[in-house]
C-alpha cells in the first residue's frame, strides 16, 4: 500500500547552476528562518505598538513561507506520507501524557 501523498514531480536541471528547486529551497528556507526570529521578536517587544508591527510582518512571512510550499508541494519536490491512524493515536497518547504531567 503506497502511503505517499504526492504530485508529479517537475524535473530540473542538475549540475552546478542553480535551478528552481534550489531557489525554493533556499528561499523557504530563509522564510522558516525568519519565521523563527519573528517569534522571538514579538516575545521581546517591549511595547505594544512594536509588537504589532513584528505580528503583521510575522504574518505577512509566514504566508509566503506557506505559497512557497505550497508551490514546491504542487511541483512535486515535496512528499507527504499518510500517517497510519495507530500513529496518531500514539502520539496523541503520548503528547496528551506529557501534558497532563505539565500541569501536575
């Protein structure tokens, strides 16, 4: 059974120029970055003003980060596995656990 959720792939060029697939790469890369450091900004920010101009940029980050995704998922360089419903539960179990522990 073929668990994989997938699109056809896009071929690209190989060698030592850079082709689309690294440019995506690079830049969702540097979008989950940036991501990242938003986060730890608006946690910093040391009023509310500031906070919410690091929000809308934060916001406006993550949505080209989610478009670049998405775009790479449509060309096929990226693979998504189905997760098996024992998985989920496990991990439920297990996240539901640590959780209760938390609180005690």
């Amino acid at each position: 059974m073929n668990n994989q959720i997938k699109n056809p792939k896009t071929e690209v060029t190989n060698g030592m120029n850079l082709n689309e697939k690294d440019y995506l790469n690079s830049l969702l890369s540097c979008l989950k970055d940036m991501e990242k450091n938003y986060t730890i900004a608006m946690t910093e920010a040391s009023c509310e003003s500031l906070y919410q101009q690091h929000l809308e940029t934060f916001l406006r980050i993550a949505d080209l980060q989610r478009e670049t995704y998405e775009l790479m998922f449509q060309m096929g360089w990226y693979i998504l596995e189905k997760a098996d419903q024992k998985k989920i539960q496990d991990k439920y179990s297990t996240l539901n656990q640590e959780f209760t522990d938390l609180k005690s």
